[in-house]
C-alpha cells in the first residue's frame, strides 16, 4: 500500500502528548515516523491522577508489567469514590467498581435489593458492595477470577503522579522510535485550498511538516481551534464549575484505596491518597464563590503539611464541535473537558488515542472515517456528561444558590427520561456507548436518594425465593473476604512500593 501515513506529528506532552505517542508507536510497529513537539516552559496541567478501571487495559495493551508502572508513578490502589455532603450534608454513598452483591438467581441483585428496601428489610446499599466494603476497611488484594468467591465481584483502578506517567510513557515511545522536540509550536501552515495543515513552526524557527497532526496542547488547542477554528460546544450550564485550586499535602496513614469527593458551598472538594504525597483539590463555580474564598475553604480542610503552594485552573466543561478536523484530531483537553468528578479525564484521552489508532487513516483522508470518530466521540462525551449532571440534580441540598440552581436546572432530555425510568420502574436505561456501568447509576441514583415507586414486578413473582436469607449470606460473605485481605498499604509494600 503505497498512500500509508508516512510522518504524524503531535504538538504537545504531557499525560496526552504521551499516551498518544505511546499508543502510536506499539500500533504502527516502526513503519510511520512519530515526532512529539513539546515544551517545558509551558508544563502540564497535572490534575489528572485518579482513573478509572479502563486505564489497566490501555496499560496491559502496552504491555506495561503493573508493578513496575506503579512503582514509578508512586500509584496506589482504588476502588471507588466516597461522596460525602452529596446528597445533603451528613449524608455519604460510595461509588464502587465492580458489581453490587451477587446475583442469586437471574434477577440483578440491586432490584431484589430494591424491593427489600421498599419493604425496610435491608441494610445501605453499599454493605453488598464488595469494593466498598474492602475499601472502608483500608483493604486490598487483587480480584481472584473464581465466580463463586466475593473476591471476584470487584474491580479497581489507580491513583497515580499524572507527571511521572507522562515519564513512564515516554520512556516506552522513545524506545520505540518516537522522536522528541523541544520547542513551542507558535504558527501552523495550512493548505491554502484544502486547509489541512501542512507543517508547524516553533518559536525558532524550525518548521516540521508532517502528513497527519494530533493536537495535544491542553485548553488553548493551537491546531484544532486557533488554526482550523473548528468551534466550542459550552455545557457550562448543566455543569457549572468553572474553577479549580490544587494543592498537595504529605501522604496520611492509612492510605485509603479510593478517592474522596466532598461536596461544598459551590462545588466540591478532591482527595486522592498517592504513596509519596495527596493530591487535594477545590472545584467550584466562581458565580458562588470568590477565588480567595475558594482557597481559604480548600485550606481549611487540610491538616497534613502542605508540600507546594495552591494552583489555579480555569475552565469550561464542554467540548469541540469536531474533535477530528481535516488531518488533525484533538486528544486531552485540546477535544473539550469534563471536570474530574468521575475521574474520567485521562479515560477520555485513552478512548480517543485507541479510538483514532483502530481508525489511522491513509493519506487519501476518507472524511468517512473523521465522520464515524467525531460521532462515536460525541457520543462518548454525552453520555459521561450526563452521568456527571445526575451527581449535581440529584441534590436535597439547598443551602447555597449553587445547590438551588443545580436542583431546579433543566437537563438533557436523555438523562430526564433516564431518570424517570428508574423512578417509576426500578428500570436503568441504558446507551450504546455508556462508559459507566448499570452498577453505577443505581450507586449514584439510590447514593443521593432517588428511590424508584416499586421494584420490578418480577422481584415480587419469586415469593418462593429465601431473598432475605441470600441477601445477609452475601452481605457477610462480603465481610468475611474483606477481613481476610491485607491492609491497603501492606500490599503496595510488598506488591509495588516507591523508592522515595
């Protein structure tokens, strides 16, 4: 095949410049040229250090051996995110990964939960949860692959230093011939009449012309927006934070194996235990909340040692109107930004880079192919979108302006008909491109007290079924396999600790 891309560029580093180049270099074997164009002086975001249970697969698809990539990003184990002040204030649910309970028969599990809680039989849902139960105890082992045992009712993912990975990456793409630039890219040369973009320019004066360009230069999108003008979808309105501070503090014991998400004034409060440090977080809306204010209330509820002043970020949830444009596709935060309250950035980066390297194209430029990815993206994004407004609508609380404008706000149709389905039904209504699993919407649904009117009518056809009896079994097989686990920090120290 004589039309294969011969050069791809991508402008920008970082946790996206990186896995980008990463991924590219294993799929294309040496046979494309990969150059990254990066500079220190504008550094990274760095904000993005929890993840979801997908990132194992993108670093197992690497052949990223676990221990080893922990070791070096200082990462640590999670199960789920602990909602505190969510639902109202003294209120707390857990988002768990991995399956609630276990299925006894072919009924899900939560719907005969369900129908015992209307009847005021059971205990909080997340008792059934195995990842939940495991993780309040500051506990963790890997998942065991045998059905029967509640160990294998799980999942996890990590948390980690976003910089180091970057790190860990380029280590793997430059053994794999990626080539690496120093340099701020400060003008991009396009067709005069195709305009796709022939060659980048940095600041001095070195130009790199290339057949195929993926933009990873963060907010500013310097190729997908600054040059080709593709435009900005804002959900702003749905999702109203538009701010965050960060600052990190010494690790604490015990190291928790989950992230907190504390709700505030006009938005919430991050937590996330690393080996060598935490990583704390304020995300707010600065219509409700003054910059200053914003400091002082993420100070206040810090009492480790602080390690680095507070950082500022501004930002606004939404994302591009094409994220492939001509012979540039936009990765990270260059394609839009959902803000980390599913930690769900970095899963966003790698559905894109996998997405884009299972549709590479050739230099013929097939605008089928940038049609199928923006839509499947598109896609992607919303239905992440609108797990995350669920978070924000589904609130009691009105003690704030800012809680008062999330609980009366309209919402995507899409997500109102979802929500109706499992207020009258018990029924999770599901899209084909749903990142998060039915697991968790009944977790954030029933987590912040949207209770459905009935259980399913098939829940109440098995009247022979002992659902009491199974119900306290797995509760207590749950227990039992969680104190039979080693203490969260045990296991890093034998499995993957840092050399400090």
């Amino acid at each position: 095949m004589d039309d294969v891309l011969e050069h791809i560029i991508i402008v920008g580093g970082g946790s996206a410049g990186w896995m980008t180049a990463a991924a590219l270099a294993n799929a294309v074997c040496g046979q494309c040229k990969i150059t990254l164009i990066e500079s220190e002086q504008i550094g990274t975001i760095g904000i993005g250090e929890a993840t979801i249970p997908p990132i194992r697969q993108f670093n197992k698809s690497l052949g990223a051996d676990e221990a080893i990539f922990l070791k070096k990003t200082h990462g640590t184990f999670k199960l789920g995110i602990e909602f505190i002040d969510w639902t109202r204030k003294g209120h707390a649910y857990f988002h768990p990964f991995g399956k609630i309970g276990a299925e006894f028969d072919s009924t899900p599990f939560y719907q005969y939960w369900i129908r015992q809680h209307l009847a005021g039989k059971v205990d909080p849902l997340g008792d059934y949860a195995m990842a939940w139960v495991a993780a309040r105890k500051a506990k963790f082992c890997h998942p065991v692959q045998d059905p029967r045992r509640m160990q294998s009712r799980f999942d996890y993912a990590y948390h980690f230093d976003a910089t180091l990975y970057a790190r860990f990456l380029r280590e793997y793409a430059e053994a794999r011939g990626v080539t690496r630039i120093e340099g701020k890219v400060t003008s991009v040369e396009q067709n005069s009449e195709t305009g796709f973009i022939t060659s980048v320019i940095t600041e001095n004066g070195q130009e790199f012309d290339a057949d195929f360009f993926v933009d990873c230069t963060g907010f500013s999108g310097v190729l997908i927006e600054k040059a080709l003008k593709t435009g900005y979808e804002d959900w702003s309105h749905w999702l109203p934070c538009n701010k965050a501070v960060t600052v990190t503090t010494e690790s604490t014991q015990p190291l928790l194996p989950y992230t907190k998400s504390t709700a505030g004034s006009a938005g919430w409060q991050w937590r996330i235990p690393l080996q060598h440090r935490t990583g704390n977080g304020l995300v707010y809306c600065d219509n409700h909340l003054s910059d200053t204010q914003a400091e002082q209330n993420l100070m206040a509820g810090i009492t480790s040692p602080i390690l680095s002043a507070p950082k500022s970020l501004k930002f606004t949830t939404g994302r591009r109107k094409k994220f492939w444009n001509k012979n540039c596709v936009a990765i990270g935060l260059s394609a839009g930004f959902m803000e980390p309250l599913e930690s769900t950035s970095l899963h966003l980066i790698q559905s894109g880079v996998q997405r884009f390297v299972a549709m590479l194209p050739s230099r013929n430029f097939s605008d089928l192919l940038a049609a199928e990815y923006n839509a499947v993206t598109s896609a992607e994004y919303e239905c992440i979108r609108d797990f995350l407004i669920l978070h924000y609508k589904a609130t009691e609380r009105d003690d704030s302006e800012f809680w008062k404008y999330c609980a009366n706000m309209k919402i995507p149709e899409r997500l109102r008909y979802k929500m109706e389905h499992f207020k009258s039904h018990s029924m999770i209504i599901s899209d084909v491109r749903e990142l998060f699993p039915n697991s968790s919407w009944v977790t954030v649904y029933i987590g912040q007290n949207i209770i459905p009117k009935q259980a399913p009518s098939v829940t109440y056809m098995r009247s022979k079924l002992p659902v009491d009896q199974r119900m306290t079994e797995v509760r207590r097989a749950a227990e039992e396999a969680a104190n039979s686990m080693p203490s969260h920090s045990d296991y890093i120290n034998q499995y993957c600790k840092s050399a400090m």
